[in-house]
C-alpha cells in the first residue's frame, strides 16, 4: 500500500483484510503492543462474553437492560450480517463510519510508529479500534465479545471485570481442539484473579472449574450460585443479589434464551455497586432486546425463520424451537454452511424436522459447495435435494414451492442468514 491512507471505511476494511498473511492467527503479542503503544486502558467495568453459542444474545441483553438503566454502553461483537459498524454499537447505535475511520486511523499509526511494524489481523485490527472508538466516546460499561476461543483472542487483552462464558460445544476445533475439555479451558482464558466468571453451561468442561480455581476468579455456576424457573408467562431467577419473581420472558425467541438471560443477571449481580439496575429496567431491557439471525421469526406468510446457527449444539437448540412451534403444512430450508463445520452432525439434527432441502453454495474459500450438503443429507436418508448457486436463489425457489401455512428455515451460517437478508430488502 502507499503511504495515502483509506479516506472511506470501504477502503479501510479492504486494507486491514491484507494486512496479516492468515485470516486467524490467534495470539496476544501483537494486539497487546499496539494496544500499550495507543494507550488503551479502560477505566469502566469491562464485561466479556465467551462461548460456543448464546454470545450475541447474551451480549445484546447486556447491552438492552444497561442501556434501559440509564448506561452509555459500548458493545462489540462479531461477525457481522449486512454492515461492518454492526460490529461497533455505541448508545445503542450503529457507529459511525467516519469515526470508525478515526479510529482505525489511530490503530494504524500505532502499529506502524511503535517501531516494529506489528501486523495485525482483521479482528485484532477491528478489536483495537473498537475500544479506542468506546474511550473516546465516554462509555460507562464496555461489553465485548470473544471472537473465538478466549485466552488468545484479541479480546483477552483487555481485562475482563466480570467473564461470561455461555457455553461450551464442538466448533473451531482445528484452532481449539477436539475435545470439551481442551475448548473449555480456551474459553475459560478470559477469567481474573478475584473477579466473577459467570458459567452458562449447565455441565462445564471440569477444565473451566480447574482453571477458574487455578485463576482465582470468582466462580458462579448456573443451577448452584444462580438460576431460574419458568413459571406461566413469566419467569423467576435467583442469583448474587437474591431472587427475582414475575420477570417478563426476553424478546429474543427460544427456550434457550431464559439460560442466556440468567446469565446476564447473575453477571449485572456481580457489577451492582458499579452499575445498579433498578427492576423496571431490567423489565424494559428484556421486553425490548433485538438481535437479527437468532431463531428470528419475521412476520408474513409463509412464515420465515432466521438462524444463524452452524455447529451441533445450535442445531440442537434449533431443532427443540422447531419443535416448540408447533406443526405446520410443510417446513423447508434454505441451507448453506462453511465447509470446515460440522455439517454431518448438523444435518443429523434437523433432517427430521424438515421436509423440502435447498442446498445452496457459499462464497470461497470456506463455503461448503451445495453438492456437499447435498451429499451429507442424502447419507442421512434425504432423498430429495435441490442444489443452488447461493442463498438467495435458493430462497427465491423455497418461496415459489411454499404454501401458504408453510415455513421456512435460513440457517447454517452468518452468510446464508445476510444473503437472504439482502436478497428481501432488494426485492
């Protein structure tokens, strides 16, 4: 590249995807010098949130009931469906792309005078701009996301005064490992001597306890140290602070979500002399919760389901919400995954919930090639399978087949979800 800087975020995030040789290079001596040499040190509660599945929702509840409490809150997560600032929320907003540019600016010129020309990754590059991006606009609380794993994601460079780690299954295992037990303990990485480390999962791997303990973090366990019960309506949780009656279910649908949402609870327990929550904000917060792609059922008929689900323990949960909805005509999919997932083991979950397939390709180099998914549902017994060239053409034919009273279901990957998206709101 020139020495001419990107003036457009287009531009920008054109340059940080060049910067570093692998698109995952997991490891905190990169990101951790450019952070000291830009001088990024929050003085808010930092909350961050790891896990297999479940960390959008809980990160979006955070985000909905402290906002509801009066906070100025900074949330990043990732990935993305349709626009890059969707990664960056400031207040509740989208960031602006002018300031994201600020703040990738000042990333770059701390990477490039420290002296050793430290090249980044797209995510530690977009990590550090994040936060730079939420201290200067005087956040009260920042929320973030893992990106993958935890102990050597960028993310782990900013120390965590409260660690959620939502739950732990099989994906990223060439980055991870293999087993529960050696993904457990990456995701435990982001837990602090003496703060809380809020665990989702109702069996943990035994290596998050040990590390917890080994760590010194504060361990507070779903269904010992805190949980909830459904009751007609509403539900109850019981945590840190005491017990709770009579809450209002969050927006965001799926039984899993009450699990998610205990944690969010026991979490803001922990941080209550720093970010006292009163009860009719958290009401507010998880009546008012909205996050794009997550058992995200849009009105209309036939009726559309979105998920952005694309391991075995999501498609687990994906499969029990299918089968909470209750019976209906006919359910088809419109299913595209990345190659390096386990797409056997997700097909074995839902294939028999749906009755028509439309296997679609996705983009290079780690979409899987429809006759792919087409092959791993035909070994599981399907016999008929419609194979397209993407997304959105795989929707356009489900829509022509439905009927009326009919479903049908987008899911496999973030890139399938926003495909179909895009492909509606150009319609």
């Amino acid at each position: 590249m020139s020495n001419k800087r990107p003036e457009e975020l287009a531009g920008w995030l054109a340059y940080i995807e060049q910067q570093h040789p692998q698109t995952i290079a997991l490891g905190l001596d990169r990101v951790g010098r450019v952070r000291d040499a830009m001088g990024l040190a929050p003085a808010v509660p930092v909350i961050t949130v790891a896990g297999t599945n479940g960390k959008g929702s809980t990160c979006a509840m955070l985000e909905a009931i402290l906002t509801a409490a009066g906070y100025r809150v900074g949330l990043y997560t990732s990935p993305h469906l349709l626009r890059y600032n969707e990664r960056v929320r400031i207040g509740g907003l989208e960031a602006d792309a002018a300031a994201l540019v600020a703040s990738f600016a000042r990333v770059e010129a701390a990477r490039t005078e420290s002296g050793d020309n430290t090249r980044l990754t797209y995510f530690e590059f977009g990590t550090l701009a994040a936060v730079d991006l939420f201290l200067r606009s005087a956040v009260d609380v920042l929320v973030l996301e893992v990106g993958m794993g935890g102990r050597l994601d960028a993310v782990n460079v900013f120390d965590a005064d409260c660690a959620i780690v939502t739950s732990v299954g099989l994906d990223h295992m060439d980055y991870l490992g293999n087993t529960r037990e050696a993904i457990g303990y990456e995701k435990a990485g982001i837990f602090r001597a003496g703060r809380p480390a809020v665990i989702a999962d109702p069996e943990p791997p035994a290596s998050v306890l040990a590390h917890a303990q080994s760590t010194g973090a504060k361990l507070l366990c779903i269904g010992r140290d805190f949980g909830y019960a459904r009751e007609r309506g509403h539900w109850s949780f019981w945590g840190p602070a005491g017990r709770r009656s009579g809450l209002p279910e969050p927006a965001l649908q799926g039984a899993i979500q009450l699990q998610n949402a205990s944690a969010v609870l026991a979490a803001l327990d922990t941080q209550n002399e720093r970010l006292p929550v009163s009860a009719d904000a958290l009401r507010r917060g998880l009546t008012g919760v909205r996050l794009g792609g997550r058992f995200q059922l849009l009105p209309g008929r036939p009726t559309l389901v979105l998920d952005v689900g694309h391991n075995p323990q999501a498609a687990a949960v994906l499969a029990q919400n299918l089968a909470d909805l209750g019976p209906c005509s006919g359910t088809a999919a419109v299913f595209g995954m990345l190659r390096d997932k386990d797409i056997a083991g997700v097909v074995k979950l839902l294939v028999r919930h749906i009755d028509r397939w439309y296997a679609c390709t996705l983009p290079p180099p780690r979409g899987a090639q429809a006759s792919e998914l087409a092959q791993a549902l035909r070994q599981a017994g399907v016999d008929r399978v419609r194979e397209f060239e993407n997304p959105a053409r795989a929707y356009a034919a489900a829509c022509s087949a439905a009927a009326e009273n009919d479903r049908i279901i987008v899911f496999g990957s973030f890139h399938t979800v926003a495909d179909v998206i895009a492909a509606r709101e150009n319609s």
